[in-house]
C-alpha cells in the first residue's frame, strides 16, 4: 500500500513540476507571439506564402501547447487574442520581446508605419460656403 501511495505522490509531483514549467497561459501567448513576432522580421519569406506562414505560426503555438486543431479551437485563439490585446502588461511584453529580436528593423517598420499614418491625415480645413 505504501508503495502505491509513493508512487501516486511521486506522478502527481511530476505532474506539477511539468506544468510550472511551462508558465501560465498568459507568459505561453506572450512566449508564442513573441516567437511568431520574430520569425515575422527574421524570416524574408514568411509573407510571400501566406499558407507557410500561418503553418509557422500554428507551428510556434503548439510548441506552447496551444490547441490549434479545428476551427473551433481556432476561434478560440482568436478570442484569446483579443483578451490579451486589451491588457498592457501584455502588449508591453511583445513589444519588448519583438524589439529584443528584431531590432532596428522593427523599430524602423514602425516608424514607417506612424509616418505613413500621418501623411494619410489631412491639415487643410474644410471651405463652408453658404447658399442663399
């Protein structure tokens, strides 16, 4: 009897030290996106064909044991995402860790992008005319 109990303590022990290694689910989104962030600047390529990118990213998600089989895991995701969009702490950490590996290069695409935003908007005032 105490050989099954020590057994039993020692699985669920295992169990435990397993899972606290894989960090909580908000450190494993952040971890993946973090990773699919990078291969984004890193990668060339991954653009050029969509379907090899959302593969890779699919790829970096169930390394973090992220379900990603069916659509209805994939909404999932997509919710997941949009939770963890609305908190700082969050979005903080991907930019840290997207400029950790990508640089110059994501900083610079930024920078672009908020330049472009800016040209977009227009400084003229409007002309009102009356009719009478």
């Amino acid at each position: 009897m105490k050989k099954i109990l020590i057994v039993s303590l020692m699985a669920i022990l295992l169990l435990t030290l397993t899972a606290c290694g894989k960090g909580g689910e908000k450190d494993r989104f952040v971890n993946a996106t973090v990773e699919v962030g990078c291969a984004m600047f890193q990668d060339e390529n991954f653009f050029k064909d969509l379907s090899n990118g959302n593969e890779k990213t699919k790829e970096i998600f169930a390394k973090y044991d992220f379900n990603i089989e069916g659509d209805e895991a994939m909404n999932k995701m997509s919710a997941l995402s949009l939770e963890y969009q609305k908190d700082p702490e969050v979005v903080q950490k991907i930019k840290d860790g997207i400029t950790k590996c990508a640089g110059n290069t994501f900083n610079q695409k930024v920078l672009e992008k908020v330049a472009a935003e800016e040209a977009t908007k227009t400084t003229e005032t409007p002309v009102v005319t009356e009719t009478k």
